[in-house]
C-alpha cells in the first residue's frame, strides 16, 4: 500500500514538471514529502524528494528549494551540511540561498565549530542587507566573535558596528542585548596604539593622476565571499547568463556585484528585474 501511494504521488507530479505550472505541482511534491517525513516513513520522504530533484534543472527555484527542503530532512547533520552546501554553490542567488546560510551557520556552531559558524554569519551580513533575520543575525554573530576570544575581538567590534546599523532603535531587546558587549570595544580602542605623527601634508600639486577622486555610480551587490574562488566561479555563472557581472575587492569580503548605473532609480529597477528572475540583491553605491 506505502509503494502504491508513493508510486501514485511520483506519477502525479511528473507529467506537470514540465508544464505551465511546474513550481505548483513542485510544492505539492515536497508538502506530501514533508507528510511522508512527519509520519515517520522517512525513506520514502526522501525517495520523493529525490525524484523532485532529478526532474528539475540545476540552478533554477524550484531545484533549489528542492535541495533545501532534502537538507531540512537529512537524517546526519552531516548530510544535511553537504546539501546546504551545494545549494550555495549551484543556485548561489536561489531566495532559499538566504535559509542554507543561516542553517550551516547553526550545523557548525552545534558541532563546536564556532569560527566557520561566524563565518557563515558574517557572510549572512554583508550579503543581505535586506533581510528581516538581520537584527538577531548581528547580536548572534558578535556574541559568537566575543566567544572565540581576544584573536576575535577586533573582528567582533566591526561586528558590533554593523550590527548597530542594522537592529533598529525601536528593538529594545536586541539592542540591550548588543550593546551589553559595548564596553569591550571602548576597551579595545583606548589599547590601540596611536599611530606616528605624520611629517606635513603631501601637496596637492604632486598627487598623482591615479589618486584622485572618481566619480561613484550604482550596482546591485547579489553575494559576498571570504574566498576569491567562490566569488570568480560566481560572476563566471551570472556571465554566462548574460549579466555584466564583477568582483569588487582586493580581500576578503569579495562582493560580488552587477551593473554600473548612474541613477539609484536604475540600480533600484535592475534589483527588481533581477529579484523577478529569483536573484535576490541590493543596491550599493561603489566609490571608486
């Protein structure tokens, strides 16, 4: 009887994947695998799954939320990890991209991993700026920094910086909560050392051609990486696609960016065509 019902779901939704409606009959694939998970029949949860997957092409929505939803019911952690993984790497700017970074984030600090899960937290951070999750993101990823100890303590008062831009005022609780760790970095400050005075000011007249100022312009920032190769192998994707796509950066965090335009009004318009085809980004002024 499991193998008929089964069998009846697989025939269901493969005749439809391809047509007018495919990320319909997707979700109605992956509620009736998530039933299947919820029962306790978890093998053929994820045989379910599996066949989503193998209908679906790389890279495209539904793949990805497909991916995502096999990790959320891995049975290892370390299952689940290798398909958040691979999410992040095979549809980088899938809506569901935003989840697998915050739950690889959760897999490494379970498994005592702290530095790879600031990492994955501050990666959260600088690639999207317009998420709801932000606020609690900030006061985690500086609690976590301040954990791993005095060889952090720098990174974790830039952090904290950030983190004040992005909880807002209104949030009392997660306010206190940042600002609990302020004085540590008024400590970290006041035991910087100064640096040497400057003999006179350089003159003007022999700056060179190459110093001075250029005019800023707009683009639409989709990723940020610690790891050049993540951020090249990115653009080569979104190149490939048609997209006039760069990396921004000489070290780490390498942004990954689309566009130049000389108008907020024109970033904010190639944000939203992009968001309409499943890529999720903000707009960013670029001085230089």
């Amino acid at each position: 009887m499991r193998t008929a019902v089964l069998c009846a779901v697989l025939v269901a939704i493969s005749a439809p994947l391809s047509a007018q409606a495919p990320r319909a009959a997707v979700d109605a694939a992956l509620e009736r695998a998530r039933q299947l998970v919820n029962s306790g029949r978890d093998a053929d949860g994820r045989t379910l799954i599996d066949s989503v997957l193998k209908a679906q092409t790389v890279g495209e929505p539904a793949y990805a939320e497909a991916l995502y939803w096999r990790g959320a019911m891995a049975p290892t952690a370390a299952e689940a990890e290798r398909d958040y993984r691979r999410l992040l790497i095979e549809a980088p700017l899938s809506p569901r991209s935003e989840d697998a970074v915050l739950q690889l984030a959760n897999l490494l600090q379970a498994r005592g991993d702290r530095r790879g899960a600031s990492e994955y937290l501050q990666r959260f951070m600088l690639t999207y700026a317009n998420s709801p999750a932000r606020p609690r993101v900030a006061v985690s990823l500086v609690r976590l920094l301040f954990d791993q100890g005095p060889q952090q303590q720098a990174r974790a008062c830039e952090a904290l910086r950030m983190g004040r831009d992005a909880v807002p005022a209104s949030n009392l609780e997660l306010r206190n909560q940042l600002e609990f760790f302020a004085p540590r970095c008024e400590m970290v400050v006041a035991e910087a050392p100064r640096p040497a005075d400057s003999a006179q000011p350089a003159d003007s007249s022999t700056t060179p051609a190459s110093a001075a100022p250029r005019t800023p312009f707009y683009s639409v920032q989709v990723a940020a990486y610690d790891s050049q190769e993540a951020a090249d192998g990115l653009v080569e994707t979104l190149v490939s696609r048609g997209l006039d796509a760069r990396v921004d950066g000489t070290a780490k965090p390498f942004r990954v960016r689309i566009g130049h335009y000389t108008t907020r009004a024109e970033a904010v318009k190639a944000a939203a065509d992009l968001k309409a085809q499943g890529h999720n980004g903000f707009v960013a002024l670029v001085n230089r």
